[in-house]
C-alpha cells in the first residue's frame, strides 16, 4: 500500500521511497537547474530496504515518486535459528521474521528487537 506520492524534486535524503517494486532509503540526491528549454533532473542514490541493494537512478524532477508504508514496532526475541522468532510487544502476536547475520549474532532468547512492517515484509532491523 503506497502512503503517498511526491515530486522527485521534493525527495530529501531519509526518505523512502519505491523503487521497481522495492522500497529504498534515499542516501543522496543531485538536483541540477533547468535549462533555458529543459527541465530539472534529480541524480537519485538508494539503498534497498530488505535486500540493501544499491541503485542509482536519474529522472525528471516532475516524475513522481511513491512513498512505502514504514511501521516501526519492537518485539520481544522467543528463538533465534533460520529465521528469528519474535512477539510483538503491542498485541502479543508471534511471527517468524529474517534477519541479517549480523544483527542475528548479536540477538538471544528475552532480547528486544526492533523490526520493520514494509509493505506487508517484516525485517529485524536492530537489538534494543
């Protein structure tokens, strides 16, 4: 579900955004000036939200950009294995969530984790 729409040259650098298909974190962006016939374009650099994929990408600063449903919740570590078994702390509701290796060295069992709700696909982004 998109939040919302915005103008490329209304994108600040934090904002996520949708890129084919992917939700992206905005890392930098380049506006040049309209020419005398032209338009402004926006140089755009961001980074994958699930999978941190990097994409660099140039559009016209008139196009439109989709904003991606964000919601950041906390939940209580129950197992750790190939995926991470975590309750939510608001309803009580268990759910099997990916995690990269990194964060997942650092997690054990009564650990808090904060995880990301993106466009229905839930990531353990950090320990509490």
């Amino acid at each position: 579900m998109v939040l919302k729409i915005i103008n490329a040259t209304e994108a600040k650098v934090g904002t996520n955004i949708i890129v084919d298909g992917e939700p992206c974190t905005i890392k930098k962006i380049d506006t040049s000036k309209t020419g005398k016939h032209g338009h402004a374009k926006c140089r755009i650099e961001a980074v994958g939200i699930i999978s941190e994929q990097k994409k660099v990408f140039v559009i016209p600063g008139h196009d439109r950009l989709e904003i991606p449903l964000v919601e950041k919740r906390k939940g209580q570590v129950l197992s750790v294995g190939d995926k991470v078994s975590l309750m939510d702390l608001e309803n009580f509701e268990t759910l099997e969530v990916d995690c990269p290796e990194e964060i997942k060295s650092e997690l054990a069992g009564n650990d808090t984790a904060e995880y990301w709700d993106v466009e229905g696909v839930k990531v353990i982004k950090r320990k509490v």
